[in-house]
C-alpha cells in the first residue's frame, strides 16, 4: 500500500472536517450572541459550541498539521508550499481565536456583536479559496 497517498487522504479528509467546524462555529456564535445570558438556548449553545471544538475541530486540527509535515518531506519545500504553510499557520491562529471567543461565552463575558461574528464568518472562506488555488496551480514566483 502507498504510505504517501494515506496521509494524502488523511490530509484531505481531516481538512475538509476542520473547515466545516470553523465554518460553523462563528456561525453558532452569530445566534448565541443574540441570546440572553443563562437563558436555555444560550446554555444550549455553550455545549454545542464546545463540542465542536473538543471533537471535531481540534482533532482535525492535529491530523491537518501532522500528516501535512509527513506529506511535505515527500514534496519538499517550494515557494507555493511555504506560501500555503503560512496561510495554514494563519488558519491555525484563527482557530485559536475562535476557541478564545467560545471561552468568552462560557464564562458569560462575550462583548462582541452579531454582526462581528457575520464578518469574521468569511476569513476561512478567504482564506480557504486562496490556499486551493496554491495547492490546484503551485504556481512558480
């Protein structure tokens, strides 16, 4: 069996999961901002947002980023490569953030509005279309 075309598909498949998951949580806090503190559907949210998290954002996570450092000693580095390595390392940090956000709920202290979870809605998707167009024309600069 081919080890490299494995984690080819572990890498797929874990990045499609972690997208989904960073997909929908800003959209889960877009509804849990407009709910009131300790109210049934704000505690609903708490637990729906932090499983999310717990099983299957951060374990996409860490098979996004660990069978892409095994793909890469088959690819060795190119300038598409470390282009896309950054862009990953920014969906990381916004990853990170979003967690930062859940806690902030959590503790009944989010200050941020609906409409800022709308916006920071689309950076995965910016983020996302950039880095296939990297992966699909490994362009040459």
């Amino acid at each position: 069996m081919n080890t490299y075309l494995i984690f080819k598909t572990i890498h797929i498949i874990s990045v499609i999961t972690w997208m989904a998951a960073l997909f929908y949580l800003p959209r889960l806090f877009v509804y849990h901002a407009t709910k009131e503190i300790g109210s049934d559907s704000s505690e609903t949210f708490k637990v729906m947002e932090a499983k999310l998290l717990k099983i299957i954002a951060n374990p996409s996570l860490i098979f996004v980023w660990i069978s892409g450092l095994v793909l890469l000693g088959y690819k060795g580095l190119e300038i598409w490569l470390i282009l896309k390595m950054f862009l990953v390392m920014a969906m990381t940090l916004f990853h990170f953030y979003l967690n930062f956000l859940r806690i902030g709920f959590e503790n009944d202290t989010n200050q941020k509005t609906e409409k800022f979870f709308r916006i920071i809605n689309e950076i995965p998707t910016i983020l996302l279309l950039v880095i296939v167009v990297l992966v699909v024309f490994q362009p040459i600069f």
